[in-house]
C-alpha cells in the first residue's frame, strides 16, 4: 500500500470552499444560536477544518432583535465596558441593549465564542447581523439553514 496517498490535507484562504449561509434568529435561544454562527464561522463543520486558517462561511443573521434569553437573564445579565476615562466604566443589560442596538446582544455572544487573535477578528467580520428580516446580501444567492 502506498503511504503517500493518504496525507491529511489542510486547508487554506485560497483553498477553503466558503459559502454564504442565512441563520434566522427569531424566537431562538441566544447562547444556542450563537454557538451554532461561531461554529460556522470557524468552519468546524466541514470536513478540512484547519484550526489555523480561515475556512468557514460567511453567515447572515436576520431577526436579531427577535433572540430571546432564559429567567431572568434580560434584567439581571450585565454587559461591562470601559470609555476609558477615569470613573468611566459603563453597565448595560439586554434589554436595554436591544432597544439601542439589537445587532449587539448577537455580536458579542458570538465574539466571546471565537478565537482571541486575529484569526478570531478575521472571522468575525464574516458575520453580517441585521435587526429585521432584510439583508443586504442576495447577490450572494445565500442559502437558510435552520438553527
């Protein structure tokens, strides 16, 4: 048998088939369809994954206004951040976020899913999140996956 002929093949930019790809979240858990966009992201459903290079899809997500959260989590979950300045840290909830910024809660669970480098930064720009049911991308003849 020849060895040679079965060498594990590893994916690159240039090599890795991406597909764009429509994830509707209305009415979905928030943790659930966020696990399910990073894994695409990141390409861990395919079978030349390559933990170092970017060959996931691009993913849309509609209805990101329309994500739901368990208990009490939408009062009692607290987003932290800082401007910057002296006294400046700042405490949101997702309640308060969705009525500001509904592509945001969506965002950021998704972030904290990925990769902290700048493999993870490239991935996440392949996210497009949109609050309501229309996106921008049909010249892409994306297809609907259900989460």
């Amino acid at each position: 048998m020849d060895t040679l002929s079965y060498k594990t093949i590893s994916a690159n930019k240039a090599t890795a088939q991406k597909t764009w790809v429509v994830v509707d979240a209305q009415g979905k858990s928030l943790g659930r369809v966020a696990s399910l966009i990073a894994s695409r992201l990141r390409g861990k459903h395919k079978p030349n994954f390559t933990p170092h290079a970017d060959c996931g899809d691009n993913v849309i997500v509609i209805n990101a206004a329309e994500v739901s959260l368990s208990g009490s989590k939408m009062e009692t979950k607290q987003y932290i951040r800082y401007t910057g300045y002296p006294g400046g840290q700042r405490f949101s909830t997702p309640a308060l976020e969705l009525a500001k910024h509904p592509e945001r809660v969506l965002e950021t669970a998704v972030r904290g899913m990925l990769p902290k480098n700048r493999l993870g930064r490239a991935l996440f720009r392949n996210m497009h999140v949109f609050a309501g049911a229309e996106h921008t991308h049909e010249a892409q003849q994306p297809v609907t996956i259900n989460a």
